[in-house]
C-alpha cells in the first residue's frame, strides 16, 4: 500500500498531465499499461482471461477499465466505482479568430457550470485534441497541450467599473475572450488559429499537415497543482472535480491485487457528466451497459449479476466554508480533512440509499476511517452526477460519495490532502471484499 506522501505525489503528476478529458484518458491509458492492464476495441473480439485486466476507451475521453478475477460474475457479482473526467472550463469556438482594438482573441464557449469571475487574470494555456488532414488526404488526430501560459483575460480596472466589488456581471460572449497577442503592425500576417496550430503540431513531430479540419479546444489555468497552506494540508489544483475522483478509483484498481483478486472490478469514467451525461461516450450513453454486457455474454446474465453489484459513484463534495457557513444545513457541513463524504438526496439527485450507505460505513470502520455524511439545505436546489443515472442504466445498487472541497468548478480549486488517500484505501477493501452485505 502506498504512502500518504507518495499517493500525493502520483496525484499532483496526474492533473498536471491531465488539462482536459482527452489527456485524462491518455494518463490512465499509460498507467494501467505499465500496470499489466490490456488494451481492447470495440470493433474486435474478445477473448478473456481469468485474473485478467483490460481496458477499452471510447471518444479517447472516456475510459472503462476492469478486472475479471476468477469469472465467477454470479458468485460475487461487480465491485462498480464511477467517476467523470470532464471539468467545466472555456471551450474554444469553431470561428474562434477575433480581431479586436488591434488585439488578437479567440472565441470562447462555457463548457458546464463554470465559475467565472476566477478565470480572470490568469496565466491561461490551451490543451485538447486536433483533426487534420495530411498530404495523402488521410484524417488523423493528434492531442496538443501548450502547457506554457500564451493567453489571458485581464479584468476590467476598478476605476472603469466602480461597482465591481459589488455587483459585476459577466457577459459570457463578450466579456471573456482571451486575448493571445498584438496584431502586427503591417496587418500582412494576421494570426490565426490554425496557423498556431499547424506550427505547434510540427514542432510535435507532426510535419505532414495539409489542413486543420477541427477541434475540440479547452482553455486552462496553467499554475501546477500543489500542496498548500501552512503546513501543507491543502490540494490546490484546477480539475479536482472531478480528475481527483479518477484518479482515486484507478489508484485503488490499480492496487487491488487483481492478479490474484477473485472478485471482478470495474472502473468507469465518463466524459460530459458537467453537461448531462447524455452522449455516446457519457453515462447516459450504453458504453457501459456494452461493455458489461459484451464481458458476460447476454442481457440476461448481466442483468442476475447486476442483482449481487454495488456501484460506487465517486465525486466530489461541497465543505462547509468557513466565511458562507449558513449556505449549509447545520448538520451536514463536511470539513476538509475529516473524511469522505457520503451525499444523500432524498428527490434521487444522489442515488445513496440507507443500505448502500450502511455498507461504505461498514467498509471505512473494517479500515478505521472517518466519514461524513452531505444533505444539502432543503431551500437550495441539489446538484447530481452520474450515480442516478448509472443506477437507472443498470438497475444496480449505488453510492455516492466524494471528497470535500472548496471553490467547486473554479479553475483553481481546493481539497484536503488526506480525504483522497482515505477512500483510497476504503475503495482497495471494497474491489478485494468477496461478500457485501445484502
């Protein structure tokens, strides 16, 4: 079992490598191939082993990995743990070129619920995957990552807008474009996306680029995660919700002695949860239905063995902050640090019941861990995530937990630096656990 130290380390590796869902998905893919993990396409067969760990992607921005254990799906059924690898950010536009006061910019979209006002001022990057059309008249992909700041939104002066601290809005066509560049002086040569592209993509290794034919562009912070506060105890990174749920789940796989393990595991990590789930590649999607189904032969027997499961919805959770304490029911203000949290809504926004509750509560105390628990105030609407609508997909028995955080959906976000380590090692016990209770 890994360390507290070391566990934060891999973490803090993995959202820097990680700006959008497309690198998400690439970071898992390298890591459970160093695990021993098989890769598998959708358009071929399969031919599975027992103790086996294999993996399949889909849109290369969502990944399902599992384990087979001894193939005795009856016997044990499926140790499920879900988490999402999309983050609400700022999507570049197709037309994205602005030409502004002799400012080069690029449009923008707001992908999800995003904070805004934070995303002002920062050192923004851009990341995401290019199609392009080269000299053979072949279509291929590649994924970019600047990684170095090469773009900004500058706030307004308070002196332009003396009521800023009090009521500013945010126009999202308007007032958030980045600005890249000057334009030259001689008006010649205009930057252009697609010229920023195509000299990216060569200095990449890619030199046989006839033309960029689309993209799917994320502007991000480009600050490091880090650990911070005065003696460290803080994660601060873009992403967290909810790449540290991913990671979380595919550490505890990845950990899971599946060579050995008799009880199969699965993880799932869907793209567009920030947006409603519902795509090819979503949890509103069949992508995981296929795949369970493919793995154990019909409907029928997926559906029995889906009767003797537990799914695990992993995401994260709002702490109580200390300066907006009362947007809290006062009996269920989770603090950073003191544990993960279990999220419970009775209006089905969380799909925990008080069974599925009672079993991670069963598994942390087997681990000797703490947990909290999350209602949100009766006169405030609830957030979701994948839980409910993997639990109507399946028809299998579901929690959802996650990590307290600060600043949810912030380019810059914060979390405890143990919470994660803890159901770390609760979800290790619970893909090793033959028997739940019923």
């Amino acid at each position: 079992m890994s360390t507290l130290s070391d566990f934060n380390h891999q973490l803090l590796q993995f959202l820097n490598s990680s700006p959008t869902p497309f690198h998400a998905v690439s970071s898992m893919t390298e890591l459970l191939i160093n695990a021993g993990f098989i890769p598998l396409k959708e358009s071929e067969s399969w031919s599975l082993k027992d103790f086996q760990g294999y993996f399949i992607t889909r849109n290369d921005s969502s990944i399902i990995a599992f384990t087979t254990g001894s193939q005795e799906y009856f016997k044990h059924g499926w140790r499920l743990v879900g988490a999402h690898t999309d983050s609400p950010c700022l999507k570049v536009k197709p037309n994205a070129d602005l030409y502004q006061q002799n400012y080069w910019q690029l449009g923008v979209e707001v992908y999800g619920g995003a904070l805004l006002n934070p995303w002002y001022d920062r050192d923004l990057s851009l990341a995401g995957r290019v199609t392009f059309l080269n000299s053979q008249k072949q279509v291929c992909s590649a994924l970019i990552n600047f990684e170095e700041p090469i773009a900004v939104i500058p706030s307004l002066a308070i002196h332009l807008d003396r009521n800023a601290n009090k009521e500013r809005s945010i126009n999202p066509q308007t007032d958030i474009p980045p600005i890249l560049s000057l334009i030259p002086e001689d008006n010649t040569n205009k930057p252009t996306l697609s010229k920023l592209l195509i000299s990216h993509l060569n200095s990449a290794g890619y030199q046989d680029i006839k033309e960029i034919l689309d993209y799917e562009l994320s502007f991000y912070d480009s600050q490091a995660p880090a650990l911070v506060g005065l003696n460290k105890e803080f994660i601060a990174s873009a992403r967290l919700d909810n790449l540290l749920s991913c990671f979380i789940g595919l550490h505890a796989l990845l950990n899971s002695e599946y060579q050995k393990n008799e009880v199969p595991c699965l993880l799932v990590c869907n793209d567009h949860e920030e947006v409603g789930s519902q795509s090819h590649c979503g949890a509103q999607g069949p992508f995981l239905q296929q795949t369970l189904t493919r793995v154990m032969g019909c409907p029928i027997t997926a559906a029995q063995v889906m009767a003797n499961s537990l799914m695990i919805s992993v995401d994260n959770a709002h702490g109580i902050h200390p300066n907006y304490a009362d947007r809290h029911d006062a009996n269920h203000g989770p603090i950073l640090n003191k544990g993960p949290v279990i999220k419970q809504n009775c209006n089905q926004r969380y799909a925990t019941n008080s069974e599925t509750a009672a079993i991670y509560k069963w598994l942390s105390q087997q681990q000797q861990v703490p947990f909290q628990s999350f209602v949100v105030r009766t006169d405030m609407a609830c957030g979701s995530t994948i839980g409910p609508i993997t639990a109507g997909e399946l028809g299998v028995r579901t929690l959802d937990i996650g990590v307290p955080t600060f600043a949810m959906h912030s380019p810059r976000e914060l979390a405890g630096n143990q919470d994660g380590y803890i159901l770390n090692n609760v979800l290790q016990a619970f893909f090793k656990t033959t028997e739940l209770p019923s």
